[in-house]
C-alpha cells in the first residue's frame, strides 16, 4: 500500500518570494527518505508540498507537480483535504489535541472524517498506539488527557494519531529536535519498524540520525541569502555520507560548511 | 581586627556586596505612622472627610518610606521601595470604593431583600407605603438579556471566526473597523436608533424586545473582540495538525479551535452579558418600565432592573429608597452568580493539564 512519490521541477513560493526552486527527485516506496541541508534552505517547505499544507501558511502556493503513483497531487480537482488523508504528516513540535483525551487524540482523524463505526474505534486506537510503540504505557489511561504525557510520549502519540488514518505515506518534519536521546532512539526504532508498511520522508537537522534510519538521503542548500533552496544531490545514504558526487555535500556532511 | 574575630559578615564586606535593609516590619512601621499623623493633621486641620485622610496617609507612606530608604538602604532599593508602595496605594485606591461600594449595597439593601420582594410586582403598590417587589423587573431583566445574548452571541461568534479564521483583504478590515466604531457607540444612542427604526419607522410599540434589540447592539463588537483574541490565542500547530490528518477546515474549527478556547470564550461571552445587564439609557426609551408583571417580551411595556432602580429612586420617599438599593443588590447578585457560572464553565471545558 506504501506508495512512491515522483517530484519534477517544483517551485514553491511565500507570496512573490521562491522558497524552492526546480526540484526533481524520487521518493522509493516502503523506505526511509531523508532530507538534511542547512536551516532555511527549503526541507521543511518541500515537505510541506508533499501533502500540499504549503498552501495553508498565507501566500504560499506551488508550481510543478507531484505524482504519487503516478498521479499529480496538483492537479486539477485534486481535493488538499482528501491529499492530506493519503500523506500523513508528524510536525517538529509535539502538538496533541489539549482538549481531547489520549483516545480521542489518536482517533481524532477517523472520528472527525466520519464513516468509522465506534465499535471499530477501539481496534485501530490500540493498533496505531501499539504502532507507535505507546500502548504499555498508555493503555491504562486512555481517558487521561494527552498533554500529560511527556515530550517524547506526545510525539509518539502524534505518529499514533497520524497512522490511525492509514496514510500511505510518512512525513515527518524534524520530528525529534524536540526530544531526548533515549526518546529519539524510540522514534527512529519506530521509523525503521514502519517503513515495511509506509514511505517515510524525514527532515532532519541531525546527520547522524539521516545515516542511522534513512535509506535514501537528499542534500539541500541555498546559492545565497534571499536565494531559493534547491536540490543538490540525493542518492543513497551510504553513497552520499561515504562518497558524494559534489563538493557541497562533502563540506556540509563533513562540518566544514554551513 | 584580627583573623580570628572575623566575623562571616565582615569577611564578605570585603567584597560590597552587605548592603543595610530596613527591617521586615519597617514598611508597617512607616504605614503606622504616616496613617497617625495623617490623623493628627486631619483632626488639626478640622478635616472632615475620611476621604481625605486617607490620601494624605497615603501620600506620608509613599514618600516617607522613600525617604527612609534612601538614607538607610541607598536609591536602587528606595527606588524599589517607592515602585512597591506606589502598587500598593494604587491596590488600595482601586480596592477601597469596590468593597465600600459592595458594603453600602448590601446594608442598605438587605433591609427589604427577602421572598416576598423576590416574587411580587409593584402592582397597586403605593410608593410612598413599603411593600412591593421586585419580580417583573427581574423577568424583564433576564428574558430582555436572554432575547439580546441569543442575538449577539451566534452573530459575535461567527464574526470572529469570519475574522479570524478565514478574513482576509478589504472586507475584513472594514468588519474590523467597523466593530470597533459598534464598540464606542453610547448606549443611548443603540436606543435612538432602534427607537427611530424600530418603534417610529416599524411601528411596533414598546417591548422588552425593543429593548434586546438595543443591548444586542451593544453587546455584539465586545463578544467579537473577546472572541477574536481567545481564538487567536489557540496555536496554529493544532490547526496543521488537524489538516494533516486530512480533516476539512470547518470541522476543523468546530471541533479542535472551538473546544480548545470554548472556556476564554465563555469567559468573553458572559462579561459582555454582565455588562448589557447594567444598561439603562436604551431601556429607558424601548422599554419603558411597568409596575406590573408582563411575562411577554414581544409586546407591552415590560420593567427591568435598572429601570427599576431608576424609577425608585426618582419617586423620592424612604420606602423607595429600601425598594431601590435592594433591587441594585439583586442586579449586583444577578451579574456575580452569570460571573460565577462562567468561571466554573471556563474551568470545566478549558484544556486539561493533569497526568
């Protein structure tokens, strides 16, 4: 069910100002995909047009295409809102529902999309939280609001929520900057354990976490400030972390640059 | 002075960093004291009002304490001093009419507050006599209220949504713009207008409705603005995360930013609710006042609180005076208890933190 995702010559803009510019690569299904390159070179705004959320911070807006199996997300009378149920996204920060419960958190998507039945809610809450290597310390306060839980709990929680919808694919925006070693140890086992089952794409600002879970990895960089980011290689991980083909890479991977 | 009769305190002056403090009781000393003198100058100088000896109690601490702690303790802590007790003496100066305001209300009104004046009309009541009650214009109040709160409410609440949630370019600006103008308009105004509209163009006679109509007007910009701020407040990672789950923006909004700030806005809709409860000037035009019980807001002249007081008060004899300052305690008790109840709806749906 895991699907690949094929990009060509995509810009993505903030009202007049280009973000990224030209990018065209390929997302292999059932893999971990990740993107490093330095603060503010586009990684997080190309993700974000992977399941076209760029387009809900004000003035952006996208050129180019994105096909997913084949079919381009921006094309015409594509819905965002049924997008967004196939590519499922985990954002930097932590950010659980406060007002619902550690339940409902995780069956936030299916309730409020509407056509689950409630006797099959309880099923998929225990999957996803299981999923997410969650249940044992959940499972005996599902009724407990969810911002109890620690930072690293939230997070896994929030992966919860977003495979409790069957997404076919993984964003993950930077998804343990805010958390400890021994909870991003969780997480990435978690990433290596669901990418049998879906295409994960990571934004990451740690190289070492890019060459510990990816199978694939994409080098970002800017030519200047007030320039747009682009693609400067992708390939895969141990080929770009033992023997990139440019120059730039080497530098950023090797800490001599950016 | 020798090594061994050092104290540790002489040690660590070598370092400047002792300075002398005024002790703890020192702030109460000096309060003591200028409150005495201010006594002895106001009973010297003939001073009659109580008033006024507080002033100059307040004036001999803050600038007593200031002088004092220049000299003993030197100016960064005279001047923290001076911050401290100007926060006090403006405490004071706010706190002071509240509670007298609060005592005189209850000791003059609870001389007649009792069942009877809760549940009869003024009916036949002869009001120079005692007697009499207070329950039309409490109906009044509430079912003028309510008409006014249902008016507002949904209108307010989905402006600020309008505003916040989807407004953008000219037309959100003008909302804006204009709901600031709606914010400074005088409430006697409200009532030309609907007096001009609705009872001279329309035709239609007084009614507490006439009335709801006004206070709706009135209520409506502060239910936008309270809204607008408890909505703004709600971090827009919640929005993200629930569109990334693929969940449309209106339900978006009515499940996920709505339940997170349901208590701010509670909180926002009842204090504008408090404050229509209060008004006078529009009722006094559309309402007209009743010394009789008219259970039917759409038609007939009805009474109010407010309107009430005022009525009481104009009469001018003893009787009405009791009449007047118990119904003000039942509108101050009205706006505590809807205050009350918000707080505990605020508490009760607001985002909870516990493991």
């Amino acid at each position: 069910m895991a699907k690949r995702i094929d990009i060509n010559g995509l810009n993505a803009y903030y009202g007049d100002f280009k973000a990224i510019e030209d990018i065209s690569m390929s997302v292999e299904p059932k893999s971990v995909t990740a993107f490093i390159g330095p603060s503010g070179c586009g990684k997080s705004t190309f993700l974000r047009t992977l399941n076209r959320m760029h387009e809900v911070a004000s003035g952006g807006r996208v050129e180019g295409e994105v096909l997913l199996d084949g079919e381009n997300l921006y094309g015409p009378g594509v819905d965002p809102v049924a997008v967004r149920r196939v590519v499922g996204m985990v954002f930097q920060r932590p950010n659980p529902f406060p007002t619902m419960s550690i339940y409902d958190n995780v069956a936030a998507g299916l309730k409020l999309n509407g056509g689950v039945k409630k006797s099959d809610l309880d099923g998929v809450v225990e999957e996803s939280l299981k999923g997410a290597n969650l249940w044992n310390e959940v499972k005996d306060r599902l009724n407990k609001p969810g911002s109890g839980l620690s930072g690293g709990q939230q997070q896994r929680l929030c992966i919860a929520r977003a495979i409790a919808v069957q997404p076919q694919v993984l964003l993950m925006d930077e998804p343990c900057s805010a958390l400890d070693p021994i909870s991003t140890l969780a997480i990435e086992d978690l990433m290596a354990k669901l990418k049998d089952q879906f295409t994960i794409v990571i934004v990451t600002h740690n190289m070492q976490q890019a060459a510990r879970v990816s199978d694939r990895t994409a080098f970002f960089n800017l030519a200047g400030v007030g320039q747009p980011g682009r693609l400067i290689e992708v390939d895969d991980t141990q080929k770009i972390f033992s023997n990139p083909a440019v120059q730039a890479t080497e530098d950023y991977i090797s800490g001599r640059f950016g | 002075m020798t090594a061994t009769t050092m104290t540790p305190a002489d040690r660590a002056d070598h370092l400047g960093i002792h300075q002398p403090r005024l002790p703890k009781w020192g702030p109460a000393v000096i309060a003591a004291g200028s409150a005495a003198v201010a006594i002895a100058i106001g009973l010297v100088a003939g001073l009659q009002s109580k008033i006024q000896w507080g002033l100059i109690a307040a004036i001999l601490f803050v600038i007593g304490q200031y002088v004092i702690a220049s000299r003993v303790e030197g100016r960064r802590q005279a001047k923290d001093r001076l911050a401290t007790a100007l926060v006090w003496v403006a405490f004071l100066l706010a706190v002071v009419p509240l509670a007298s305001l609060i005592y005189e209300t209850i000791a003059r009104g609870i001389k007649v507050l009792n069942g009877y004046f809760l549940t009869h009309s003024m009916n036949g009541v002869v009001t120079i006599q005692p007697g009499g009650g207070v329950y039309h214009a409490l109906l009044g109040t509430i079912e003028q209220v309510a008409i006014a709160t249902l008016i507002a409410a949904p209108i307010g609440l989905l402006t600020a949504i309008y505003l916040v949630e989807y407004g953008k370019g000219k037309l959100a600006k003008a909302v804006t713009f204009f709901v600031d103008v709606m914010t400074g308009i005088p409430s006697i105004v409200a009532g030309l207008f609907i007096l001009s509209v609705w009872i001279m163009m329309l035709g239609f006679g007084y009614s507490g409705f006439a009335g709801s109509l006004a206070l709706a007007i009135l209520m409506m910009p502060t239910v936008v603005r309270s809204t607008e701020e408890m909505l703004k407040l709600v971090p827009n990672e919640l929005r993200e995360a629930s569109y990334a789950l693929g969940v449309p923006k209106w339900k978006t909004i009515l499940k996920v930013v709505l339940p997170t700030s349901i208590g701010g806005i509670t909180t926002g809709v009842m204090l504008s609710i408090a404050r229509i409860t209060g008004e006078t000037a529009p009722l006094l035009l559309l309402v007209f006042g009743n010394p009789m019980i008219n259970n039917n807001p759409f038609e007939g002249a009805q009474a109010s609180l407010p309107l009430y007081i005022y009525e009481q008060w104009a009469n001018g004899n003893e009787a009405s005076y009791d009449r007047a300052w118990a119904a003000a305690l039942v509108l101050i008790a009205f706006v505590m208890i809807l205050n009350l109840v918000a707080r505990g709806i605020a508490r009760w749906k607001s985002p909870k933190t516990g493991r």
